[in-house]
C-alpha cells in the first residue's frame, strides 16, 4: 500500500548499487551470501506490499546503540546495507501501521517482514512526526493576530520540540506540580518550571488569554 511520504525522514540511504543487485537476485531465488553485510527482503501487510514504510534495525552488541533506517521501495523491498557485524532486531514502522514486533537477524540473512495494520486512527497516529500533532493546534481569537500568536508559539521551539509526546500531553510529573481545576491551570503552573521557567513563562504569559491554544490542544489531543 503506497502511503504519503511528505514527513518520511531517511537517516540511512540505501546505496544505488545494492538495491538493484539485490531485486535482481531475490527475483531468481538466489539466497543472500552468507557473509553479506545487509539484510533484506520484502514488507508486506494484510493489504499486501507496504511501500513507503519505515524498516529500522536496531543492535546493542556495539560499543554504542546502532540504529539504521531505511524505506521500502514501491514493491514492499528494502535492504539495510553496511551493518556491522552485530546480532539485530529488525521492526517495521509506517503511516495507518503500529510498530510491528521486532524480529531477531543478522547480516546476510533474507527476511520478509510483516507490517500490522493499526485497528484506528488514534492508534496510527501515534508514529505521526511532531509537526503532525503540532499542526491540530489552533490559535484563538484575541488581542493578537493570529500570525503573531502563532510566532510566539513557535519562539518556543528554540528549546523545545512541539508536538512530541511529552509536549502534546500533561504527564503525570506536571500534574503533581499541583491541583489543577484545568488543563490551563496546570500549563500555567508547566510553563514556570526548570531553570529557564522565567523566560518560558513570561513568553507563555505574553499570548493573554490566547494562551488557552496550550490546554485546548492537549484537551482535544487527549480526547482522541
């Protein structure tokens, strides 16, 4: 299933000469060699191939955590080229998908991977980048223009990114800050807190009352 790939970020480009290389052995039946330095195969679904879906290999057998990421072509295929040797697990991720269970692999192995179709949109919606979730936001009417507002908005972004989880959510460690009658309550109490608070708060402060777009958002977000 093709799926919109405007957000999809690449951290590991396939090389041009493996993939080709590749397709053409799998479309022979050719096994992989056993002392490759990849593992490939095909993504498919319910729906069948899954084109555009994350692939992700992850190994803690190094010095640091590895992690590479690669994207299926239109036919469901992938290769993760140039791994160190290292034992991997290997999970898929997409748009209308929930992560799949990871697989257990290492290079030179041929593996086919099944992607889970999510059960509803909330539950897709979770792998969404953070622009994603920030772009529900919605700028109410007030003292400010809209474009002036949604600047303020955005001069947080110097320190934090919006629309993650931990921003798009009140956790539970600011609602022990206090006890919050609303949502607004507790970002008022939020945007003070750690040692830039000052400069957090007085930022937050400025927006007036259209600093409710904070509360609303995570409302609404929240509720699904």
């Amino acid at each position: 299933m093709k799926r919109n790939r405007r957000f999809l970020k690449i951290l590991a480009v396939i090389p041009v000469c493996v993939l080709p290389w590749f397709i053409a052995k799998q479309s022979h039946g050719n096994p992989l060699p056993s002392r490759g330095d990849f593992i490939g195969g095909v993504v498919t679904s319910p729906n069948g191939p899954e084109a555009g879906v994350w692939v992700i290999a992850e190994s803690n057998d190094l010095q640091t955590k590895f992690i590479k990421e690669v994207v299926t072509d239109d036919h469901g295929r992938y290769v993760l080229p140039q791994l160190p040797d290292a034992n991997y697990n290997v999970w898929v991720r997409g748009y209308g998908l929930v992560d799949s269970k990871p697989v257990p692999a290492k290079p030179g192995q041929k593996l086919d991977l099944k992607a889970v179709v999510a059960p509803d949109g909330r539950a897709a919606a979770q792998v969404y980048p953070a622009n994603y979730w920030l772009s529900l936001a919605k700028v109410p009417p007030g003292k400010l223009a809209g474009d002036q507002a949604a600047g303020i908005v955005k001069s947080c972004m110097t320190c934090h990114q919006l629309g993650d989880l931990a921003t798009r959510t009140l956790p539970p460690a600011t609602m022990q800050l206090g006890n919050f009658s609303s949502s607004l309550e507790a970002w008022d109490r939020r945007t003070k807190s750690g040692p830039v608070g000052a400069n957090m708060g007085a930022a937050y402060i400025s927006l007036g009352d259209q600093r409710s777009i904070f509360a609303d958002w995570t409302d609404r977000v929240a509720a699904g």
